[in-house]
C-alpha cells in the first residue's frame, strides 16, 4: 500500500466514500482487495483520531441521537454457537448525534445497544460540548441515565417515543410501519417544545444506508469483521462533515460549526495518514 501513489489512493477512498463495496472498489480502481482493505484501516483510523481532538469546545445548542442497526460476521440467527455472545458477531448498532442547526455529527460509537454502550456514548457527547444545550433522543430507556450520569441538571432533554400501526399487508417487510403520532416527554430542564425532534438524525441514518454498502439490507456487502466497519464509518463520517456540501446550508458542516475554514478534498484526507506517520516518527 505504501507503494500505492497518491491519485491511487484517492481514486479507492473516493470509490468508497460514493458508497461502493470493497469488491467494486476493486473492479473500478485495479486495486488489489488487500491493499483496498489495509488503506481502509489506515484512513479510517486516521479520520477517527483527527475528528476526536477536532470536535472539542462545540458550541452547539440543540443535539439529537439515535442508534442504527447493522451486523457484522452474520445475522444472530446465523452466528455460531461458540461466537454468540462476543461483540462483532451479529447484531451491531452505530449511535449518533448531530447538531440540528449545523448539521455537524460529533460523535458516534460502534456497539451493542446496552446501558454499557449509551453510558459510553453520552458521557463522550458531553465531553465535546462548550455550554448547555437542548437534547432530543428516541425513547430508549437507557438514555435517562446515561443523560443523567453525563449532565446532571446542566441539560435540557427531551424524549420523543413515535407510534407506529400495525400493517399486516405481506410488502410491509420492506417497508417501516406507518407512523401514527409521536409522545414528546420532557425528562429534565425546560427544553423548547418547537424543537423536540429527533427529524434529522433520523435523516442522517438514511444517508449512512445510501452511502455505505455494509449498511444496505438484503444483501451481502455487509461488514465482515466489526474493525473494519468501524474504519468505514470514520471515514464516511469524515466525508460528511469535511467535504460533503450539506444541501441546505450552502458549505460543510465543518465549516458551519467553524470546525474547518474550506472545504476538504480527499487528497487531504488521504494525507492525514502521513501526518500520522510522521508524528509518530
């Protein structure tokens, strides 16, 4: 990979950031799926230490959160016996925030869906804020503590639990249910009742399926080991919030969170695994 030259390099990143699999990067690029692989590793490792010291101090004012299922390795139902049970095998879930003004995602974590994990996860989103702000999640029980844990009573919070009906028609598995309504719940502070909304995160879990093939359903482009799901979703993270122009806001999140002055190419994402290594020389 080292050996790879730097057109190449962006060639392969720009292939998979489009949301193309590793075997069609490979068809596309002439990249040997090795190198794809170990460039993926290195770059995605790379976006997730340089977004982690880049998004302190955020002065956001309203967040949301949600979580997105996928699975690595096979389904549950399919994991073997002796693997039930260990993280990376079946069920895995991406939680993220976003910044409903800037559209910015802050954080994520790659996980089960437990206390565990939701602790893990707010106790990081709280560490990245500069001031109080207004948080909306869905109505997973273990956000209250987790939320309580990481702010106290510095926080104004919201739950917001949509109703969904029942569709017995037999297309209904490729569709979600209907949705019927939605219960707004204040659970600490005095959070704006115009903004409990959870809209956008929501909207960004539909762009994560459209831009990663690992998340697409019914198919087989699905993560094979949990590591490199976590390189994908760095970089795809990266992506959007460095180079991707949001369609309402004109320029980057990034850029409107005052994160980033331009707007990133992918050359400099790519170069970013060489100012690791010459730190670390």
């Amino acid at each position: 990979m080292n050996n790879l030259p730097m057109e190449r390099q962006t060639q392969v990143i720009s292939a998979l950031v489009e949301g193309n699999s590793i075997r069609a990067t490979v068809r596309m690029t002439g990249v040997a799926k090795d190198t794809v692989l170990k460039l993926l590793a290195k770059v995605g490792q790379a976006c997730a230490e340089y977004q982690d010291k880049a998004f302190r101090n955020l002065t956001c004012k309203r967040i949301q959160c949600d979580e997105i299922w996928s699975f690595c390795y096979a389904k549950d139902k399919n994991v073997p016996e002796e693997l039930r049970g260990k993280f990376g095998y079946g069920d895995v879930w991406t939680w993220t925030a976003l910044c409903a003004e800037t559209k910015l995602v802050p954080c994520w974590l790659v996980g089960g869906r437990s206390a565990r994990y939701a602790n893990s996860f707010i106790a990081d989103l709280a560490s990245r804020l500069a001031s109080r702000v207004q948080l909306t999640t869905d109505g997973h029980r273990v956000y209250l503590d987790a939320v309580e844990r990481a702010f106290g009573s510095e926080i104004d919070y919201a739950m917001l639990v949509k109703l969904y009906g029942n569709d017995a028609a037999p297309e209904s598995r490729y569709s979600p249910a209907q949705c019927i309504g939605a219960v707004a719940t204040s659970i600490i502070g005095r959070p704006d009742k115009r903004h409990i909304s959870t809209s956008y995160v929501e909207r960004q879990n539909l762009t994560m399926r459209m831009n990663m093939r690992r998340f697409t359903r019914l198919t087989n482009g699905f993560s094979k080991k949990v590591e490199n799901h976590q390189h994908a979703l760095a970089l795809y993270f990266m992506y959007y919030n460095f180079c991707r122009i949001h369609q309402t806001l004109r320029v980057t999140p990034a850029m409107e969170a005052k994160v980033s002055d331009h707007v990133w190419e992918l050359r400099e994402i790519v170069e970013l695994i060489r100012t690791d290594a010459k730190k670390a020389a």
